[in-house]
C-alpha cells in the first residue's frame, strides 16, 4: 500500500508542476504546501487581482483546482473590467487525482 501512496504523491506532484507552468505562462503564480495530514492548501496570485486566493484539497491538484475556480468567479465579476479578465484558459484541464480505491489484502 505504501507504493501506492508513493506513486500516486509523485503523480500529484508532477501534475501540480504542470498546471504551475501552464499559470506561470500568464502570469499567475502557483504554490502550495501539506497542510497537516489533512491535504494540501494551494495560493493562486493573480497579476490582474488584488490578494491571493486559496484553494484546499486531498491533493495538490484539487487545491490548485479549487484556487482556480474561485479565481475564476472573482474575475468574473461584473464590477472587474474586460482588460483584467485573462488568464489561463484550463478547460477540463484540472481533474484531480483520486486515490485509487484500496486493493483488499488476501
């Protein structure tokens, strides 16, 4: 089971760096830390938006995906002008990795 855990932590972490690159190309900054055993709180820093925006999940993809889509409704606002409404367009870009039901032990 350790292995697994092991495997599916890298595959997180190499698909959170991939979704930073993709941010990072319009200029949103991306991090993320464990919080606790709990999960993951990842910060979205958006250059057209005052403050960061925090996302929480089990894994750093669902954090930086709830980031995102908070970043997203802020921007979308009607009082924030047409000019300030870039950013990466992610599509179904961010599914967020589930960990993969146990394999029952014999």
């Amino acid at each position: 089971m350790a292995d697994h855990d092991a495997i599916w932590d890298h595959l997180d972490g190499q698909q959170a760096l991939r979704l930073a690159e993709v941010f990072g190309l319009d200029g949103w900054l991306v991090e993320w830390e464990r919080v606790g055993d709990a999960g993951w709180e990842a910060r979205l820093i958006v250059p057209t938006s005052p403050g960061q925006v925090v996302g929480r999940g089990r894994s750093r993809v669902s954090a930086i995906s709830k980031a995102h889509v908070e970043a997203v409704r802020r921007l979308r606002r009607p009082d924030v002008p047409e000019a300030q409404r870039q950013g990466p367009d992610l599509g179904a870009g961010i599914v967020p990795l589930a960990p993969a039901a146990p394999v029952p032990s014999s």
